[in-house]
C-alpha cells in the first residue's frame, strides 16, 4: 500500500492543522494506522495510533491536544492538531500495520510541520 501524507506547513504557537495520509487500496483490511514525528536532530516517535475498531494510543506529549481518526470512505487517516507548540515542529510520517506486533510496514513521505513561537 502507497500512503500519502499533506497538510503540513507553517503555523504560529496555538494554532492548529489538520494532516491526511490517504493509502492507496481501502484502509478496511488495515488493522493500524499510525502517526509519527522526526524532531530536527531526533529520533522517530509515535504520535498516535488507531485501529479498525477505532480504539486510539497517543505520546503524552500529544493527549488532549492532538486527535487521530480514519475515514473508510475516503481511505484517509487525520491528525488534527490543536494548541501546536513549537516543541511539536518535525517531519509527519503516517504508517500502517498489521497490528498486534508494534511493526509498521508502510510508511508515507512526510510532511512538516513548523511551528512558531
């Protein structure tokens, strides 16, 4: 499966965006969907995940702040990001698995997200 993910950018301290990573086959047979980040000069983490049941997992960095979903018909898995900080300033990558193993096998191009203080 292709995953492509957009809707980074540049955004002031406080403000929120909206990231899609729409897969290119029907997201139904896909068990995770997952958000990471890549902080200038970081390793990689997990932002959020969600499975087909719509159960989540977010960073306590991300918890109350950040929420994740997926949409079957349009094949699409959102980050929506409020109250962004500029600690939250990284490459977007979404991912997809097949759950239960911590493994993702698909990964989408990134997209970044600048945050200003």
């Amino acid at each position: 499966v292709q995953l492509q993910a957009s809707g980074g950018g540049l955004v002031q301290a406080g403000g929120s965006l909206r990231l899609s990573c729409v897969a290119s086959k029907s997201i139904y047979n896909i068990n995770i969907m997952a958000w990471f980040r890549q902080p200038p000069g970081k390793q990689r983490e997990l932002v959020a995940e969600i499975t087909s049941d719509g159960r989540t997992n977010y960073a306590d960095s991300a918890k109350g702040r950040f929420t994740i979903s997926r949409d079957y018909a349009k094949d699409t898995v959102y980050l929506q990001m409020n109250s962004l900080k500029p600690e939250d300033t990284a490459v977007y990558y979404c991912a997809v698995g097949p759950g239960g193993t911590g493994r993702y096998d698909y990964w989408g191009q990134g997209t970044l997200v600048t945050v200003s203080s």
